[in-house]
C-alpha cells in the first residue's frame, strides 16, 4: 500500500507541476520541446522608415515534408512553434508594393536559442515573372496510344470519411487514376486523426514513384465538426489539386498548367485574421436515437444517449462523457405464453491528460457506471495514468507506439450476491496497456494488448489481444485479417446462482467463462485494366 501511495503522489505531482513561466522570445522552448520561431515582415517606405506587412500567410515546411502555417499580425509578426530542425519559410501570398511584387523562400534552421527572421525587399523573389524548368527526362506516365504527359495518380484512403473516390475521379480530371499503386507515379496516402473540437485533420502524403521517387510532399486539411460530406471531399479534393501541382510540372504538363493567384496590397484591409475563440476551445455534443424492430411473434426497443464535453489544447486534454442505453423485448412462445425482458446502462466516463513533451503524457482517468448486464449497480473508478509514445506525437496519422501504465481504486456494488459472496467491495487495481498503429503505403495494421490484475490479489487478472491488418502483398492482390482474445480471471462481478435458459440465450447476464475469442479473414485479387478513371453510376441504386 505504501508503495501504491508513492505512485499516486509522483503522478499528481508530474500532473500538478506548473510550467516555467516563459519571455516568448524567439528560441525560447515550451514545455513539449518546441522552439519559438518569430518572422517579421517588413518593407521601406521613402524616407527610410519601414512599413509592418500584415495578413501575410507564410508556411513552415520542413525537411521531412510536414507543414506549419502561419500568418502576420497587426504588428507584421507571424509566430509559431517548431520541433527543431530545417525549414523552408515560403509566403502563400506575394505582396505588391511601390510598382513591384515580392515574395519569399528562404531557408532557416530552428534551434533553440535562435533569432527572429525578417523578411524584406533584400530577401525576397520576384514573382512578376515565374519561369519554371520541366525536370528531365519526364516520367513515363501512360501506356502506347494515351497521352504521355498525363500523370498516374494511385489515391490511398486509409479512412472512410470524405474519401468519395468516384467524385475524385469525376472532378481531377488532368491525371489517369490507377486501380493499383504498382501502375502508379505518383501514391497518394491519405489519412486523418480526431482534432479537439471533434473535427478531423486530414494529411495527405505524395509519395513519388519511378523516376518521381524521392519527391514527397505533405498537404494537410481541417474539416470542422459540423462539417457536411461535400464540404469534406471538396476540401479534400483542393488539397489533392494543390498538392498535384508541383509533380504536374515535372511530367512535362507545364504548358497546359495554370496558376490563378491574388495578391496581398499593403495597406489594403487584412485578408487574414487569426480567429478569436469565444468559446476558449470547449466543445459540447448531445446525441440520442431510437431504434425499433417488430414481429407478429416477437418485438425489440432500444434507446440511445450521450452528453460530452471536450477541450483539448497543445498542453491539456479533457473530455467529460455522460452515456445511457435501455433495451426491452418482448417473445411470444408456440405454447402461446409470453417472455418479456428488458437491460439497461448509464454512466459517466472523464478523462484529464496533460503533454509532457513529445512523447510522454500523464494525467487520470475515471468513471462511474451501472450495468444490469454485468451485475453492477454502481461502479465508482479513479486511476492516475502515464503513457510513453516511442513516435512524436505528431506523426499519430501514420504511426504510433504507445505504452500506457494506469494504477487506482474501483469500489463495486452489486445488484445480485456475487459467486464470492460479496454485495459491495473495494479492490485496487493496475494495468498496462500497449497500443501500435501503423498506416503506410503498403497498407495499415494495428495491435494492441492490455493486461489487468488486481493489486491485493494478482490471480484475479485478465489479458486481451486484438489485431487488424490490411495488407497489399503484391500488385493486384491483398489480404485483410483481425482477430481477438482474452483471458479473464477477474470476473468477481458474476451473481451467484445458476442462470436461466432464457437468460443465457438472450444475453441478459456475462456469463462466466476463462477466455473468449473471435477473428476473421479475406483476400481479394483484382485483374485487368491498369485504368480507374471512369464513373457511370447507372443502375447503382439497384440491390
């Protein structure tokens, strides 16, 4: 038990620790080890004085591809925070100023320590005139007899929302789609992660093939929480547009590529503002549904419910669940006699995070629950959690490898005498769980294992694997595969007493068992035509 208090203690203390206070002068670093890069815009007025640009929007990209984006303010400053590394600050807009147009790409390296970056006349590009040079030799793009400067695009969505691959290939209409990434120049992999206000932020990664290979690019998309369907795959479909352009100029396109762009004027009103949150990032979402199903011999009703709110920020993660269920049924026999039965659920569920740099988080969880199913009239929980990501966090929409270790208290009361004679008990617990998620070219796949015990009595403990895996083994052909199991041995909440047939059958109660099962599999080969470009949707409407 000391050693238990020890744990809750250093927990909360990691929890509680207030951060350093900070200067935010360039260089300075925060707690998630980023840098804080400050670029100043600035251009000369006649008599020598200098004029702040504001509204600018800039972009950091790095060297690995990922991008950061940014804008000016009132005072000309564009702030952001950066992992160390190389970047190229490249202005999304140009600027018009005394006859003549002004742009920048320019090379920085953040490190800790480092300046401001000051952009002006002296550092700048023209871009009156853009004269671009096609990469030799151009990339084989197409069989005999198709037009050669066409580019072949495999897109790769590795999730269901706003991936509308028919509208894609109905409105990108300058490449060839390829039903395979094998035929393909250019793979496109597409993948989102949940953002704090229950939106979603998608990253599309080009990833050069062939003559292209090496040339990669990241593109990323935020899709608010009320988002509509077409307003996320027109999203999605001008980031893949933008994205395309740099691989459309070296395929040998450039002279049927246009660019329409509009400048920033000095002076003019701000194009850009940095959006003031009222609501200082909470996030609230109401949900509930029905469902009903009938019979002459049989008849189901079900309810549905949850309240949630959310915040989430660089530094802390909170999310507050409230969710409830009712379910009644009703049989009628052949010898004429009646069955009814009915179970419900409810229960609330808060979690607290907070960052510790790139790869660790601490923080705890807790819940309080009640379930007819599982013998459990009300289930009170509370467990400090720490977890370790061996990836920056900010690679979790193409890889992650989590180890998480949570110790607490659950306090149990029962609807029904348990097999261990108990109506009420307080145990302490512990479990690790880790988590991996991968989404490459080749595929996805995900593992995660979690082991449980009770603290005072480690033979009361359970264990569960469960496995995805979606894999392109060659071209043409993959494989897709999942599985679960667990071992329980901590099924203290079962009611003593024998259960009834109805009741067994019906899957009123857990029913006790030392493990359980399931998994599934398939493989599909697609032959033929290398081609994916057309879309007729006649007689799709028929089953």
């Amino acid at each position: 038990m000391r050693r238990w208090k020890l744990i809750v203690v250093f927990l909360a203390m990691v929890i509680a620790r207030p951060g350093a206070s900070q200067t935010r002068a360039p260089g300075d670093l925060d707690p998630l080890g980023r840098v804080l890069v400050k670029v100043r815009v600035r251009l000369t007025e006649s008599d020598g004085s200098t004029r702040a640009v504001t509204g600018l929007r800039l972009v950091a990209i790095r060297s690995n591809g990922d991008t950061v984006a940014m804008a000016t303010d009132d005072a000309g400053l564009a702030t952001a925070w950066l992992d160390s590394a190389m970047y190229q600050i490249v202005s999304i807009d140009s600027v018009t100023w005394k006859g003549q147009t002004y742009a920048w790409d320019l090379s920085l390296a953040v490190v800790p320590g480092g300046g401001a970056l000051t952009l002006t006349e002296t550092n700048s590009v023209s871009t009156t005139t853009v004269a671009v040079r096609p990469a030799e030799p151009p990339v084989p793009l197409a069989t005999p007899g198709t037009d050669k400067t066409r580019l072949r695009l495999f897109v790769d969505c590795q999730m269901k929302a706003g991936c509308d691959l028919d509208y894609f290939r109905t409105e990108i209409q300058f490449v060839d789609h390829m039903r395979d990434r094998a035929d393909a120049a250019l793979h496109l992999l597409v993948t989102s992660v949940a953002t704090g206000g229950g939106g979603q932020k998608y990253t599309l990664t080009f990833i050069g093939r062939g003559e292209l290979s090496g040339m990669s690019d990241t593109v990323q998309f935020d899709s608010p929480q009320a988002s509509t369907p077409d307003e996320i795959r027109n999203g999605l479909k001008r980031s893949i547009e933008l994205g395309l352009v740099r691989y459309m100029v070296r395929t040998g396109s450039a002279a049927r590529l246009s660019v329409t762009f509009n400048p920033v004027t000095v002076g003019a009103a701000r194009t850009t503002e940095i959006a003031k949150d009222s609501w200082n990032l909470w996030v609230f979402r109401t949900t509930a549904n029905g469902s009903f199903e009938s019979e002459e011999s049989q008849s189901h009703y079900s309810l549905r419910g949850t309240t949630s709110a959310n915040r989430t920020s660089e530094m802390w993660k909170f999310n507050l669940r409230f969710f409830g269920g009712y379910d009644r049924s009703h049989y009628t026999f052949s010898d004429g006699s009646n069955y009814n039965y009915y179970t419900h659920y409810y229960g609330a569920n808060q979690v607290l995070v907070r960052s510790i740099g790139s790869h660790w988080a601490a923080g705890e969880k807790a819940s309080a629950t009640s379930s007819t199913f599982l013998n459990e009239k009300l289930v009170l929980s509370f467990a400090p959690t720490i977890e370790f990501d061996f990836f920056p966090y900010s690679e979790a929409t193409r890889r992650r490898f989590t180890v998480a270790y949570s110790a607490g208290m659950t306090s149990y009361k029962y609807e029904d005498t348990t097999l261990f004679d108990k109506i009420a008990e307080v145990r302490p617990m512990h479990s690790v769980t880790t988590s991996l998620e991968l989404k490459q070219p080749w595929g996805s796949a995900s593992l995660s294992l979690e082991g449980a015990a009770l603290i005072d009595d480690f033979s009361k403990h359970h264990a569960t694997l469960y496995n995805q895996l979606d894999l392109r083994l060659f071209k043409g052909f993959s494989l897709n595969a999942y599985s679960g199991l667990s071992l329980l041995r901590d099924q203290i909440y079962l009611a003593k007493g024998r259960l009834t047939d109805e009741e067994i059958l019906l899957r009123r109660r857990q029913l006790a068992s030392k493990y359980s099962y399931y998994g599934g599999i398939g493989l599909s080969y697609t032959f033929g035509s290398i081609f994916n470009n057309v879309v007729n949707p006649r007689f799709d409407g028929l089953k």
